[in-house]
C-alpha cells in the first residue's frame, strides 16, 4: 500500500507546440499539496506557457494535466479521456489562482469591488460574505484602510497586495505567481515577496511560482526546477540547486543571474 499522497499537479507527457516549435517537451512532474515550486531557466524555457496551461489560457497539444487528481486538460467519457471542453475548463480552472506581473486589476472598480466581484459572480457567495472575507483579506495583506480606494491611487507594490487578496479570496488549491515583482520599484520588492512568504507559510496551498528573485526562492521554496528548451534539468531542494548544482547548464544559468 502506498502513503504518497495525490499530487496536487501533475505533468503527464505534456508537449505544448506553437506550429513548429516545440515549447514544452514531454513534461512531466508532480508537486505535492502545499508544496511550494519555483521554475527557473532561461527567457523562452517554457515556464509561463506551464502556467498559462494551469490558467487553462492554452491547451496542451498531448498529454495530460492533472489537479487535485482530476484531468485539467481532458474530461471523463466513459473510459477514455477526450480534450476537455470549455465549460470543464471553467469548472476546473475555478480550484487555481494566479497573481500576474501586471496586477491586471479592474480599474474602474474600488480596491473592495475588485475582491469580491470573482467570489459573488463565480463562486455564488452572498455580497456580505464575499465582502466580509474581501475586509479580512485586505487586512492580511495590510490595506484595511484602503477598501474604498481606486487601485489607480495606490503604489504598484500596494496594488499587487490587492491582486495578491484577490487571488486568495477565491480559496484556490493552486496559486500561481507570475513574475509578481518585476513591475515594481525596487523598495517595494521585498514587502511583497514577505508577505507571499508569509501566506505559503501559514496556508495549505500549492504554489507554482516563476520569478528572477533567487534569493526569494531560495527562502521560501520547497523545491527548485530548472528549464531548458521546455523540459526540467533539474529538480531539487533550493539548498542543494543554489549552492552545489549538478547541471553545468544550471550553473551556468545561476552564474549568469546571481
Ligand atoms: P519563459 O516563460 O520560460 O520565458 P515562455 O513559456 O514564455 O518561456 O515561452 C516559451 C516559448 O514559447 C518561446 O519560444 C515563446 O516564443 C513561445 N510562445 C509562447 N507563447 C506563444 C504564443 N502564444 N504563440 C507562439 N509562440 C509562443
């Protein structure tokens, strides 16, 4: 008997091709629940088309992706499974939440409507619910004060905390972060990857996260993998990728960013 437990996301074969070019490369990996993964490798490795997968913003050319144990990609008939439809898609993209490098909030809506709009219109949640979990969110990311605010009036590091509650307000199983510091000062990098810290501390969610902050993943990682050409070179805990990386291409790629 076996006491792996599912894995929260799995790669199974994935090829993800662009016409000719083959950006993803039959893939496969897992990662447990709760655990926390960042990719690395180099620009044009795969790693945002992983996460635009999980976003189900693309789909997968072959293979399987799998959630929480369910097919992402591909729905049950009968036996088989068939490229799934976008009404599945809808359904399984609602356990997965994602932070963009752009904060890509509602402009037009206060900081309050921007976290309760997914969760009244998705999830079904009454206005008070959803507002009431939007107040608690806010006050976790440290902008209690700020609810009734335009995200125009607030500083980019400030308007990813909403996105960052945003994202949360959901109750995603996965959470994907994108780059969520590249657009902003550089005095507000460091708040910001705090507080992610924080929550893949205190939660139980999974995290997948791309980024150029090495010192972050080496932090709060749980695992490392390294991309080349759209496949892992390399999987291991951050101590052992950062410090002693068996790959030259790794250690070509570390010593080109650190
Ligand atoms: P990374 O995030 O590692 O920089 P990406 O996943 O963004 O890499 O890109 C991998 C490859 O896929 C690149 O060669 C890129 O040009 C290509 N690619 C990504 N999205 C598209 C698209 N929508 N159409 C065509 N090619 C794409």
């Amino acid at each position: 008997m076996s006491h792996t437990p599912e894995p929260m996301v799995r790669f199974d074969g994935v090829v993800k091709r662009f016409g000719d070019n083959v950006v993803l490369d039959q893939l496969d990996f897992t990662v447990a629940p709760g655990e926390f993964v960042t990719l690395i490798g180099p620009s044009g490795s795969g790693k945002t088309t992983i996460l635009r997968l999980l976003m189900t913003l693309e789909r997968v050319s072959e293979g399987v992706i799998t959630v929480g144990g369910e097919p992402l990609s591909h729905m049950r008939r009968g036996d088989r499974l068939v490229p799934a439809d976008d009404k599945h898609l809808a359904a399984a993209r609602r356990r997965i939440g994602m932070v963009f490098q752009q904060f890509n909030l509602f402009p037009n809506m206060s900081v309050l409507r921007n976290i309760t709009e997914a969760p009244v219109h998705v999830l079904g949640l009454s206005p008070a619910e959803a507002e009431a979990r939007a107040r608690d969110l806010l006050e976790l990311v440290g902008l209690g004060d700020r609810c009734d605010e335009h995200p125009s009036r607030l500083s980019g590091g400030q308007q990813q905390r909403v996105a960052i509650a945003r994202a949360l307000a959901m109750r995603p199983d996965v959470l994907l972060l994108d780059e969520v510091t590249s657009a902003l000062d550089p005095e507000l990098v460091a708040g910001v990857l705090d507080l992610l810290g924080d929550i893949a501390r205190t939660t139980d969610i999974t995290f997948l996260c791309v980024t150029h902050e090495m010192g972050f993943a080496r932090q709060v990682s749980d695992r490392v993998m390294m991309f080349d050409h759209g496949r892992v070179i390399e999987d291991a805990p951050p101590e052992q990728l950062f410090t002693d990386p068996r790959e030259p291409r790794t250690r070509e790629f570390l010593q080109a960013v650190l």
